[in-house]
C-alpha cells in the first residue's frame, strides 16, 4: 500500500524532471541568440568605416578638382623667364645701363691718368690755395743723422728759410718709415729730431728696410700727394746733392705739362743669381734676355701730379719688385705716361750742367 510520504516523493521526481530539460533548452537558445549578435555588431562597425573612408577620399578628391581648376585658370598669368635686356627694357632702364658702362669706363680712365672724382688732397684744397711747384723727398734712415746736417748745412734749407720756400710753392721732406719695433729708440729718436727741425715725412705705416724699399716708393707718392697739391713729386736718395736753384729752374718750364716720368732713363741686366748683388727674385718675368726694361734711375727722378695720383690711388694692385726704381718704372709702363730722359738728371755723370751729384 502506497503511503502518502511515497505518493508525494514520485510527484515531485516528476516535476523536477521537466524543469530541469527546459532550463537546458532555455540556456542553449540564449548561447545561440549571443553567438547571433556578433556578426551583426562586426558587420555594421565595418560599414562605419567604410562610410568614413569613402567621405575622406570624396573629399580629397573634390579638393584635388578645385585646386587643379585653379592652377588650369592661372596658368595663363604665370611669368616668362626674361633676358636681362628684356628686364632693362620693361622697366625702362636701357638707357641707364648704358650710362652706368660709360661712367664705369670713364672712372676706370680717370684712375689710369691718375684722378679719382671727390678725392682732394688733405692738405691744400686747389680751389683755394695756389698749386705748389713740387714737393721734393730725400730718403733717409735711421743711421743717417749726419748725413741729414750736412744737407741742412749745404743744399738743403732749414729753419725759416725752408718755410719761405715752401712759400715759395717748394716742399722738402726727409722720407723715413717706422721701426720693426714701433716707438722703439729708433722711433723715438726721429720725433726728437723732427720736433726740432720740422722738416720730416714719416711714413706711418711703412717699416723702415732695406727690403722694403721698393714700398716705401708707394707709401711716399701716396702721403706726399694726400698731403700737398703739387705739379711735380720729385724722389731723391741721400746721397745726392741737389742743385736747388738748377732743379726748380727745370721744373718753372715744365709747368702745365701732364704725365712726365723724368730722370736719367737706362736699362740693365736682370741679376737672376741668387746671393749676389741687384738679385731681382722675380727675374723671369723679364723674358730670356734677362733685360731690364727703360726706366729712370732710382737716384732722382720725378712724377707730375696726375702720376703720382695714379700711385696713390692703385698702390694695393701694383705689383713691386727688388728695386725700387724698377718698380716704379714698371708701373709707369701701364699708363700713358710721358718719358723724359734728361742727362741734368744723370747724377753719377761728369756733365758740367747738372742739377744733381754724387754727395
């Protein structure tokens, strides 16, 4: 007999048993509509991104038309490449390139006959004052006291009379550089000197040297024209005697004439031996005969004012040699420059008329 405890326990087995199948059934068709979803949520991030790719390259491509219609429509306003005659001629400049070569080759004449336009002498403006006759410069050095007082005893004027001379329209100077050693005795013994007799050119920046003679010519004309206005510069080595008188006498009749080289023209043998006396280092320049070519000679000679003026002016490009009566020789080859080759001028000669010697 089926007790009531027994009929309770097969009815609840039999409720537990549907239960438990449609709790499975319920989980398997959840894990299917999840597994479901998946594809759906990939596939419409994809079209996102393909609809935002898809903008992006429309609208590159719309930027790329416009831009390209722009350059399509201007392409006619782009510039030619011009000539420079075509530049001149458009902005009406033709006419004054032409002037600017013609003022180009008048400055370079103007230097060549040895004037600079707006450049005056630092001393004497020539609208104002009368132009002197000739400023004369005697080389001198350190050694040479004794030499210089004889001068001042002899030919030479000093005191009062060298200034009524220069009065006169005549300058006389005493040409010497700085030592090696600047403001040394040397130097300081030649400002004591000049102090006193005030009749001295000191070449600042030229050094004092026997190797440097061939500069010192360059430094002299260049400070003797900026500091005088003269028809002559007259160059003289310390060891001549002038005929003062004789020598301003040659230069009165000479007065007005351009372009004079003056002196006691010669020639020579090019010393190409090294360690020999007149060695010229730059002796193959002079060709195979080894010639010297015509020049005055290095005791007196003398440069009117347009010369001296062109030194002044080039003395950075002038080329220099051992001599410095060479040198300026052959910078006077280059211009068009008038020789005279004078024998008063020829101081080792024994011709009575002369306005040198040999001291």
């Amino acid at each position: 007999m089926e007790t009531l405890a027994s009929a309770m326990r097969r009815e609840n087995r039999r409720f537990k048993a549907p239960s438990s199948s449609s709790a499975a059934a319920s989980a398997s068709a959840s894990a299917g509509v999840a597994s479901g979803r998946v594809p759906l949520v990939m596939a419409f991030l994809s079209c996102l991104a393909w609809l935002y790719i898809a903008g992006r390259l429309w609208q590159d491509a719309q930027t790329r038309a416009i831009l390209s219609g722009l350059l399509e429509k201007n392409s006619g306003n782009l510039p030619k490449v011009l000539s420079v005659e075509d530049k001149l001629r458009n902005l009406g400049c033709k006419e004054i390139g032409r002037k600017i070569v013609e003022a180009e080759m008048d400055l370079t004449k103007a230097k060549s006959e040895g004037y600079l336009w707006g450049n005056r002498t630092a001393a004497v403006d020539s609208e104002e004052k009368k132009q002197l006759l000739a400023v004369i410069g005697v080389y001198t050095g350190f050694g040479s006291r004794l030499k210089r007082n004889v001068f001042r005893g002899s030919w030479m004027p000093r005191g009062d009379a060298l200034k009524k001379l220069e009065e006169k329209g005549v300058v006389i100077r005493f040409v010497i550089g700085r030592s090696a050693n600047r403001g040394d005795s040397l130097d300081r013994n030649i400002d004591d000197e000049n102090r006193s007799t005030k009749d001295f050119l000191i070449l600042e920046s030229h050094e004092e040297a026997t190797e440097e003679l061939p500069s010192k010519a360059k430094f002299f004309f260049s400070a003797a024209v900026e500091a005088w206005d003269a028809e002559f510069y007259v160059k003289v080595e310390d060891n001549i005697n002038l005929d003062l008188a004789g020598l301003i006498e040659m230069l009165e009749g000479r007065r007005g004439d351009k372009g004079l080289y003056m002196g006691c023209m010669k020639s020579g043998v090019v010393v190409s031996d090294e360690g020999q006396q007149w060695y010229e280092p730059e002796w193959w320049k002079f060709g195979d005969s080894k010639t010297y070519f015509r020049h005055a000679s290095g005791s007196l000679f003398i440069l009117s004012n347009n010369l001296a003026r062109y030194i002044n002016i080039n003395s950075a490009s002038l080329q220099s040699y051992a001599h410095d009566d060479i040198s300026v020789g052959s910078w006077m080859m280059g211009v068009n420059a008038t020789y005279v080759d004078d024998d008063r001028l020829c101081c080792s000669s024994s011709r009575q008329e002369k306005v040198c010697s040999n001291a």
